[in-house]
C-alpha cells in the first residue's frame, strides 16, 4: 500500500496534536506555484498593471519598502486604491524585477475637456522619480483624452520622463514646462538596457499640438543607450517642439571618457520635430533638430513612405547634427528638412563632421546657409543620395575633408533647385579622395558647382544636368601638389542654359604631377560665356593631358571650348579634340592656346562660329586634321607663336579660310579642302593679300612667297602646269596644285580640289621655272587653277593668283609717274619719281620705259632700283620684272624757264604681251608750273606807347617781312630820327644800322622770314613828331610797286613834364581824397598833408635834401599803415608811386636849389675844379647875347679832357625843358647855340653835367 500523501508530513507534527489539513494543503500550493516558478516566465507569473486614477502627485508610502503590498495606493485609511502617475512609477520601480509591467490610466471626472493635466511637483515632492525596469505606459484615458504631464512645480532640473531602465513603451503623453529635459533615457549606470519605444507624444506643446510650452532642455535625450525608437509612421510619430536644447539628442562617450559607448542602433523616424501638430507651421526648438554626438550606426529616418521625420527651425539651429570622433555609420535617410510654408529657416540642414555615412532621400529646403555640410575625417565611403536641395539656401553641398584619408564619395541622383551654390567642395592635400558622381541635377541657382580638387584619386562625374544657373554651371579648381596623380572624368554631362560658362577649369600642376582631363559625350549649349574652359599653370616635369570626344558646344556667349596654359612645359601638356560638334558659339568654336596638339583636333565640326573656327594662340604646336570648317569669322587662325599642321580639312564658307596672323613658322598647309570663303583661302599675315618679296621677311611662315602660274592649258589627254617660284636660293620647295570652280574674289586663289604635288629646287639666285604634267586630267575650261609652295621647314604660302585652263603667260605693266611737288621757281630742283609694277601672273623681260626730259627741265642725276637709265635718249632699260615685283627710276633736274611744263614716261619694249594693249596704264605724264622769283617785302613800324615827356625815352620797333615766294638780298631799310628826338642806340636781328645815316642794311631775307630793327632815342621837345622808315633797295622784284607796303610812319604825342608844385598839389587831394572815403582819419590825413606843405616849402626854398627827406618819412608812413588804417594795397602804391615821382625830379636839381638860386650870376662864368684841386673845365655866356635872351642864346664851356657831358634845361618849377647835349666831348672851349623862339618867357637853369661833376646856372627869357 502506498503511503498516503498527508502521512509522509506525520512525523512533522507534534505529537499530541490533531492534524491541520488545511495548512497541509496551502503548504503545498505554495511547493507547487515555488516549482512551476522555476520553470515558467516570470512575466507570466508577474506581470502587473497599476492604474492611475487620480490627478494628484502623492506618493505611495509603502511603494518599494518592505511590506510592499504591490498594490498603488496613496491613502491607506481610505477605501480602496488612490494611485497617482508617481505612485504608479514608485509602484513600477518597487516590482521592476516581476516583469515589464503597465501602467495605465482611469481617471474618472478628470476636470476640463481637453488633456488631463497632472501638475508634476504640486505636492512639493519635486520631479517624479526614474522609470526603473521595463513597462509600458499609455497615457491615454480611459475616456480617450491624453495625459499631460506639466513640469511647471517640478523645480530645478527637472525632467519629465526618466528611463532608467529598458525596454520601456511610452506613448499618448503630453509632456511640457519641465526645467530640463522632455525625455530621458540612459542607465543605471549608463549605458542602460535601452530598446526603449518612445510614440505618439507631444514633448514641448500643449495639448493641442500648436502651442509651445517647452522644456528647458532637450525633447529626448537618449544618453549612451543603444537601440531606442523615437517615432513610428502615422499616428505612432511624436511632436518634438518648442524645446530650449535639441529636439533630439543622441549622445554616446568619446575615446577620452572612460565606459562602453552604448549610443548606438537607435532609430528616430516620422516625427514633427519643431513644427506643430499640422506639419507646417513652426515651434522650433531652441537647438538643433537632432544632433549625434560620439553615437554610431544610429538611423535618422527611413526609406519606407512616412518613416521620414520633418524638421524645422530657425538659423541658429541645424537640422541633423554629427559629430564625435567615434561617430561613424549614421544613415539619414527620407526626411524632410526645412518648411517652405513655415517662415523660419534652419542656419544648416544637416551638419556632419563624421566617419563614413549615408545621407539619402532627404528633402532639404528653407535653408538660410547649407544643406549638407559635412567634413569627411575618416576612411571609408560616404554616400550623399537622391536628396532634393530645395531654395535659394548659400550652399547646397558644402564637403570637407581630413588630411591623409582613403575617402570614396558617392554624390548621385540629387536635385539641386535655386541654390546659391549647388556644390562647394574643398579636397585635402594628403590621402585620396575618388569621386562618383552620377545622374544629379543642379539648375536654376547662382553657381552650379565649385571644386577644389587637391588629392590623389579617380574624380568621376556623368550625366548630370546643370541648368540655368546665373553663373559658371561647373566650376573647378585642380591645384594639384607634386608627385600626385589624379584623374578627372566627365561623362554624357549636360550643361545649358546657364549665365556664365558651362564648365570652367584653372589647373595647376606642380613638378611630378600627372593629370588627366576627359570630357566625352556630354554637351555645353547656350551658356553665356564658354561651353569649356580651361586655364592651365605647370611646372617643370609635370604631365598632363587634357581630352575632349564625341561632345556638343554649341550657341554659347563665349567659345566652345577654349583651352589655355601658360606654356611652361609645352612638351608634356598635350590636348585631345575629337569627333567633338562645336557650332555657332560668338566668338570661337575651338581655341587651344600653347598647348602639344600633336595628331588632336580631328574630325570635328567646327560650324557657324562668330570668331574664329579653330584658333591656336600661344605657342602652341598643333595638329589638325580631317575637319570640317564651315561658316565661321575665320576658318582656322593660327596666332602669336603658334604652329599647324594642317592637313586634309575642309574648310568652306568661312569669313577667311585658313589665316596665320602672329609670328610662328612652320605651319604646313597640305591637301585641304579650301573653298568659297570671303577672303583668302591662305593669309599669312591676317591682312590680306600679301605680295612675294626678296629674301626671308619675319613674319608667320616667314611670308613663304606663292607661285605664279603662268600658263595652264590641256594638251593630248593631260593639263600642263607652268609657272615660276622665287624664295630661298639653292632649297626644294613642295608645290602643291588645286583646282577650283571659281576664283576668291580677292583673284588669289583657294583649294577646292587638290591635283597634285611637285617638288622644286631654286637655283643660286632663289629663281625655278616648272612645269607639272597631270596625265590623264583635263581641266574644264574657266577651271580656276591655284598652287602653293612650303619649303623643308613646313612653312606653307598662301595661295597664288588664280589662272584659268586654257590660260597663256601674260603680264600687266603699270606705270605711274610723280613730282615731288606741284610749284616751282626757275632755278629750282625739280625731282621725278617713275614707279613700274608687273601686275600679271607671268614674269617678263626686255622691259624698256623711255622718259626724255622736256624743254625747260636740265637733267641732273638719276637713281634705278633695277638697270639703267640714258639721259640723253631717255631710255629705262629695265631688264625683267616678275610677277608683284615693283622697280623705281628717279630722276633729279633743274628748271630754266617758267610756265607748265609736262613730262611724260611710258613703256616702249616688253617680252611677254600686256592685256592692257592698247595701254592704258602703261604711260604716265606729270605737269608742273614754274613762276619767276618775286619777293614781296612788307615794313611795319610801332612806338612803344602814344604819349611821351621831354626827356623820356621812346622805342621804335620796324619789321620787315619776306611774303613773297623767293629770297632777295640788298635790302636797304632808311629810317632816320626826325628833329625832337635823340639818338640812343639800335638792336638788329639782321644786318646793321647807321643812326648818322639812318641805313639799315638787311641783306638777305628768305622766303616767309622776318627781320626786326628796335631803334631807342630820348625825347627833347614836346610837340607831335613822326618816324617814317622806308624799303630804299632790294635786288628782286616786289610786286607791290609802285610800294604800299614798303613804308611805315608812325607819329608820337610829347608833353612838358608836370611842375613840382603840381604833382605836390596833387598827391595832397589824393590824401584828403583817402580822408573823405574813410580810409584815413582826419588826423592821419592832417599829418601826411602837413609833411607834404612843409617838403614843398623847403623845395620853394632851394632846400632840396630835407624836401627829399620828408618825402622819404611819408613814404615810410603810409607803407607801415597797413595795421592801423583802412588803406588797401592799391591805395598804398599809388601814394608812394607820386612820391617817388617828386623825389625822382628833385634829386638832378639837388645842386642848383642853393640859397644863391635867386642870386644874379652875372660874372657869367665859372670854375669847375675835380676832388684833386686841378683846374679842368670853365663855363661862360656869351657876351654878345644878352640876359634874358629872346629867342635863342650861346653857351660856352671849355674841358681840359676828354668826357662825357649832359647839357639840360629845366624851368623854375624843375620840370625838364630840353635836353641839348648827351655825348662824349673832346678838350677845349665848346659852344652851344639853343633857339627859342615858342620858348615861354620865365626864368630857366642850365645844368651841366661832366661825368660824377654836376653845376647849374639861372637864365631868364623873355618876349619880345
């Protein structure tokens, strides 16, 4: 029997006791439930739900304390459970070990009719505790309104949410006003268990979802926690708005902090981060809308429809932050970032200075800065896909780069619409960076990119579209450092319709660089400057090639391509142009300048430029072949340095055809197609026709001269070709033949069609006649023929004259004839200039011109350029004249008669017939006129001014000019002084001049000259007295006789001089004149008139020396009254002046103003003794005159030597009468006789002067 159950637990019981079977019983429920526990999930087991029904923020006493009774009750004395949101947290924490338990809501009659608002902190138990542990909690009521948890009473630092622990679910709250974060996510420690699933909340709004009401730190703050979701798609996404931190804020440890980095795997999608609940107005945070700090492989949004967040915010805040130096393998991906509609405008969409990551899908618009700036630090791939770049934000694409890194970068399918820059990229200088970019569109912005390519690698960029763009649509720069190698590429790219050029390059190639360049199946149309541009800089020992295949430059503003280095390592920069269609760009198709070209620019279509086709400048070497060149400015133009080879092209319906116009040489022109261009077919020079010449002239191709073709006419099945060459001595030539259809207007020909090739040799004098047999050819009648000849060196001639088949040698004489000018005078040289021209295609020989000079003409000397001249037949034997060539004959003589004579030259003798027979241009006549010398000699005479005094000087001015055509010598001027005037002295120009004679003996005078004669004298007695001059000799005619001209009279007025008395009376109004104007006071015009008074009374007196002197302190006064008066300068001069004018008259009379002045001198007679005591001089009146005397009077002196003496009359006021002697004396007894016959009656001085002696006497007139 087996034992019963109950029995085996007998021994256990007390003897003397009854059993209990009821305890046995529960004993052995609670073994079972103990066993099963040990086997089954504890969240089976454990689970718990806390309802919070009650707004309240008390706390439950007994929650995690020992007695826990698991049950979420604030009050125990009252029935049943009160639980409040803390009480249910403490309650959660206390049972966190049981499983993920719940906490939901019920609160019944909750106030309002909106959100439950449960104010955190009311009860002064400050912010609510942690979340410890796993739960979920719906903060939605059980009547369906959300839960709003206001932080307002919460106090310092205080957070909404804490999740401390893992796997938590929160959704439905409202969560605002906390003082710190929204949200709060870590461990304890961190990193905590994570996984958290945060949905369908509002942190940082009202319950509306429109109004902020933010908290003072971040929305989320998931601290070093790994896989959390923020978010979901639809109703799950959260509204994360009005916040004063980050939206969202994702932060891990850097290498420096000591711990695990657990802020990874996270994922954050579908949420309204700083916009309100409709998505398009703005509550931004205060920060940025998501930032990773040291937080890898976290994901920002999705691919999936709706997992995408939408961002917004203002310019101090970015959308998407990354950074951290751990911070690698961050994909944000589909979300929208920045809202058109909402006003506000993030400073940067996404901002990432990160290790590799993934940015795709994103919209970025309303950006104030740029849209992804990111800095690449680490190795590895960063991709930037199908983001749309929305709005006029600086910059859409903004990268950087860390030195020394191996960086892919992957930037494909992105739009790019009105930005102000699309991309801007800076590259290291160290490591490598290659570059996919593939299939973005860049359009309507202000520049569609810029690059600055510094690293090594692979750049590779296809199928973008760049589109009408204000500026350059791609733009770059290759500053590339020595020893890197780099490679940039551009495939089926598509530049249009943008404002400057479509791609624009500078490339920069240190020593050891290598660089190559290839643009292939892309197009540039309708820029406003270039479809490609390149400017390129080199080292030594860099290389570098540049391609461009199967592309399209058409209609742009600039050229097609224009490629341009500086030409420092000619040799190892070389460009590629192939199979490339370039048309109608305004100023060139193809430009490449100081670039190696060799075998590069073929098979092209260079169409309907404005410019030029194909322009090679610089010092490029260049290659062109198998091109066609069509309806361009110029075909093809070689500059500067520049050299072609230039070889079976068509080149047609251009301006010019193929045109060289710098300096370069060697530019081969070989078996083109060359016809119906305006101008010549082949121009060296750029200028035109340019005619053969003797020797080398330096120019482009060294101005090869061309072939003249002299004959071309079809015999037995074949056409022959004659012509000769003249260039380089002893040197073969390759000429090369064309037919044409028609010739170039210009008569030089072009090169439709080419025939054939011969080879010459010059002989010692550069001269080789050919002729080139084309068997089995016959030239169509009118077929214009043309050649041209390129010497061992490549240098190509333009093309010659066209002749057409059927053609015999002929050749086109012109003479013209010149003088060297149109008048002449017999006697004179006369100089005849003969100019012959052979202006056909054919050289010709026995060339004789004949020019016998006429009557009236005397040979003197010829001069030829080419054979001689016979005066006496007139024959020019000139020799041969080849095709262009010119010969010049000049002939001097001398003219014997006057008249027209005419001379006439023409050509007598040629070799070869003259189209122009019967000539027309083969004679000259030339006429000129021959006068008789006449001379035309014309005097003037001026006086130096109209009025004079007795005594003063006066200056006469005669001008003889020579207005006729011939010289004349002999020329005799008279002019002698008339009574009243005293000869001083004369100046000349020409010749010389006798006063006692009055003869001014010119000379000669040429033709136009002048001569001046200035004649000065004194003045000696008033009254009007005429100067008459007059031409009295002359040895060629004047055609002015009988003469009008050739004599001139001129007359002047003479006064007494002024008395003193009057010239004091008069500077005394002048001062009381000041006085009355108030430029002077009273008492300063008293004194000045009183020292006035006084100096003429002294004068009255005969006291000379202290007149003077008081005039000298009224000189002194007025000169120092600039300070104390209101005189001005004017005022000052003119006293001065009429003061200096008294003195100037008083000093002569200085000696005979003496107390004896009214003393008799009847002794008549003096003695005049020098310093020594000597007697030397005596001085008498003669007896025989009385005085006073009547009408005239003697004077005697005598002088012992020979001196200088002046005999002056002055009248009692001292005023000069006249002057009677002025001149150098002899010794012995000297007379003077002075008539008087209007002489005043008064009394008069006779003063005397001998040299440094001065003595005077007093005589009286009277009227009889």
């Amino acid at each position: 029997m087996k034992p019963n159950l109950n029995e085996q637990y007998l021994p256990l019981i007390s003897p003397g006791t009854q059993p209990n079977y009821s305890c046995t019983f529960l004993a052995i429920c609670f073994s079972i439930i103990f066993l099963l526990s040990l086997f089954l999930p504890t969240s089976i087991l454990a689970q718990k739900t806390f309802t919070v029904n009650m707004t309240g923020d008390e706390s439950d006493p007994n929650a995690g304390q020992i007695g826990d009774d698991g049950v979420c009750d604030v009050d125990l004395n009252t029935p049943g459970n009160q639980c409040t949101f803390r009480a249910a947290i403490e309650n959660q924490n206390g049972n966190r070990n049981l499983g993920q338990n719940m906490i939901i809501f019920e609160i019944p009659n909750a106030p309002g009719s909106g959100s439950i608002i449960l104010q955190i902190g009311s009860t002064g138990l400050g912010p609510l505790p942690p979340i410890l542990g796993s739960v979920i909690i719906s903060a939605l009521n059980n009547d369906g309104r959300r839960i709003e948890l206001d932080g307002t009473m919460a106090g310092a630092n205080a957070i909404g949410l804490q999740l401390l622990g893992g796997q938590c679910q929160i959704s439905f709250f409202i969560i605002n006003k906390f003082s710190s974060h929204g949200i709060f996510i870590s461990g304890t420690p961190p990193p905590g268990d994570g996984s958290h699933i945060i949905q369908s909340n509002y942190i940082g709004t009202d319950g509306t979802g429109t109004i902020a009401k933010g908290n003072g730190g971040d929305g989320i703050f998931i601290d070093n926690t790994p896989g959390n979701t923020i978010g979901g798609v639809g109703v799950l996404r959260n509204i994360i708005s009005g916040n004063t931190g980050y939206g969202i804020n994702i932060k891990g440890l850097d290498s420096t902090q000591f711990g695990t980095n657990g802020a990874s795997n996270n994922l954050a999608k579908g949420n309204l981060i700083g916009l309100d609940i409709s998505g398009e107005n703005a509550l931004p945070n205060k920060k940025d809308a998501v930032i990773l700090n040291n937080a890898p492989n976290n994901t920002i949004g999705g691919t999936n429809p709706g997992e995408g967040n939408k961002m917004a915010g203002d310019s101090t805040s970015n959308g998407v932050t990354v950074k951290g130096s751990l911070t690698e393998g961050i994909k944000i991906l589909g979300n929208f970032i920045g809202e058109n509609k909402t006003g506000v405008k993030f400073a940067v969409g996404i901002s990432a200075s990160a290790k590799p990551i993934t940015i795709e899908g994103n919209f970025i618009t309303n950006i104030a800065g740029v849209g992804i700036d990111l800095f690449a630090n680490a190795d590895g791939s960063y991709n930037i896909r199908k983001n749309g770049f929305e709005g006029n934000m600086k910059i859409g694409s903004k990268l950087r780069f860390a030195d020394g890194s191996t960086i892919q970068v992957m930037y494909q399918g992105n739009l790019h619409t009105g930005n102000g820059m699309a991309m801007d990229v800076v590259e290291s200088f160290k490591g490598k960076i290659d570059w996919v970019v593939a299939g973005d569109t860049l359009r309507l912005g202000q520049v569609g990119s810029n690059f600055i390519f510094h690293a090594a690698g692979n750049k590779n960029f296809s199928n973008g579209i760049y589109d009408a763009n204000t500026g350059i649509a791609f733009n770059y720069v290759a500053d590339i450092p020595g020893g890197v190698q780099m490679a940039l590429r551009a495939n089926g790219d598509i530049y249009r319709n943008n404002g400057a050029e479509g791609r624009k390059g500078r490339v920069v190639l240190k020593a050891g660089t290598e660089f190559s360049y290839a643009v292939s199946g892309s197009s540039g149309v309708n820029n406003g400057k270039d479809g490609d541009r390149i400017d390129v800089f080199t080292d030594a020992n860099a290389i570098a090639t540049f391609t461009s295949t199967d592309n399209k430059f058409a209609f742009n503003g600039g050229g097609g391509i224009r490629w341009i280095s500086d030409g420092k390592n000619l040799l190892t920069v070389r460009a590629f142009i192939e199979r490339d269609f370039i048309d109608r760009n305004t100023i060139t198709g193809i430009e490449v300048t100081s670039f190696l070209t060799g075998k590069s620019i073929l098979n092209d279509t260079v169409t309907n430029n404005g410019g030029p086709g194909i322009l090679v400048d610089g010092n490029t070497i260049a290659h062109i072949e198998g091109n066609l060149v069509s309806g361009n400015g110029t075909g093809i133009l070689v500059n500067d340095a520049a050299t072609a080879n230039i070889v079976s092209n068509t080149v047609t319906a251009n301006g010019k055809g193929i045109a060289l116009g710098g300096t370069g040489t060697g530019s081969a022109i070989s078996a083109n197609a060359i016809f119906k261009n305006l101008g010549l077919g082949i121009d060296l020079g750029n200028d035109g026709p340019t005619p053969n010449h003797v020797g080398v002239v330096a120019g482009p191709n060294n101005f090869q001269n061309f072939p003249v073709l002299t004959s071309v006419n079809n015999a037995g099945g074949n056409t022959n070709i004659q012509g000769t060459l003249n260039s380089t001595h002893n040197t073969t030539f390759r000429l090369e033949f064309f037919r044409n259809d028609a010739c170039n207007p210009t008569g030089f020909g072009e090169g439709q069609a080419f025939l054939d090739s011969l080879n010459v040799t010059t002989d010692a004098g550069g001269n080789v006649a050919f002729k080139n047999v084309l068997p089995g050819i016959t030239l169509p009648a009118g077929t214009a023929v043309t050649a041209t000849a390129t010497d061992p060196n490549g240098n190509t001639s333009e093309f010659s004259a066209c002749l057409q088949a059927g053609s015999v040698p002929t050749a086109d004489l012109e003479l013209t004839q010149q003088a060297d000018k149109a008048q002449y005078t017999v006697g004179g040289q006369v100089i005849f200039t003969l100019s012959l021209v052979n202006a056909g295609p054919a050289s010709t020989g026995g060339i004789v011109v004949t020019d016998l000079l006429p009557a009236g003409i005397t040979f003197g000397h010829a001069t030829a350029s080419a054979g001689t001249y016979d005066n006496t037949t007139g024959k020019w034997l000139v020799g041969t004249l080849d095709s262009n060539k010119k010969a010049t004959l000049i002939i001097t003589g001398i003219v014997t008669q006057p008249g027209t004579i005419t001379n006439t030259a023409g050509v007598t003798a040629s070799n070869v017939p003259d189209p122009d027979v019967p000539a027309t241009d083969n004679q000259s006549s030339v006429a000129i006129q021959v006068h008789v010398p006449t001379a035309d000699l014309e005097l003037t005479q001026k006086a130096d001014k109209v009025q004079y005094t007795v005594g003063g000087q006066v200056i006469f001015t005669i001008s003889l000019a020579n207005t006729g055509p011939a010289s004349t010598g002999g020329i005799v001027v008279t002019d002698l002084l008339p009574a009243g005037i005293t000869f001083s002295h004369a100046t000349t120009s020409a010749g010389t001049y006798d006063n006692t004679t009055g003869k001014w003996s010119v000379g000669t005078l040429d033709s136009s000259k002048q001569a001046t004669l200035i004649i000065t004298g004194i003045v000696t007695q008033p009254g009007t007295i005429t100067n008459t001059a007059g031409v009295t000799a002359s040895n060629v005619p004047d055609p002015d006789s009988p003469a009008v001209d050739n004599q001139s009279s001129v007359s002047i007025q003479v006064v007494p001089q002024s008395g003193i008395a009057e010239q004091y009376r008069l500077l005394m109004l002048q001062v009381t004149a000041l006085v009355n104007s108030g430029k002077l006071t009273s008492q300063e015009g008293d004194f000045l008139n009183g020292l006035l008074a006084l100096s003429l009374k002294l004068e009255s007196k005969g006291e000379i020396k202290p007149a003077i002197a008081l005039l000298k302190v009224f000189i002194i006064l007025v000169k120092n009254a600039t300070h104390r008066t209101h005189l001005t300068n004017a005022d000052r001069k003119a006293l001065i002046r009429a003061a200096q004018k008294i003195i100037d008259q008083l000093k002569p009379m200085e000696d005979h103003h003496r107390k004896w002045w009214e003393d008799n001198n009847d002794n008549g007679e003096m003695n005049m003794e020098s310093s020594g005591g000597k007697v030397f001089m005596s001085f008498s009146l003669n007896g025989n005159y009385p005085n006073p005397f009547s009408s005239f009077t003697t004077i005697s002196f005598e002088l012992a030597d020979q001196h200088k003496v002046q005999l002056n009359v002055y009248d009692a006021n001292g005023r000069m009468v006249t002057r009677l002697l002025d001149k150098v004396m002899q010794p012995g007894i000297q007379t003077v006789t002075w008539q008087t016959p209007d002489l005043p009656a008064g009394i008069y001085i006779l003063q005397l002067k001998v040299d440094n002696f001065t003595k005077t006497y007093k005589m009286m007139h009277v009227k009889q």
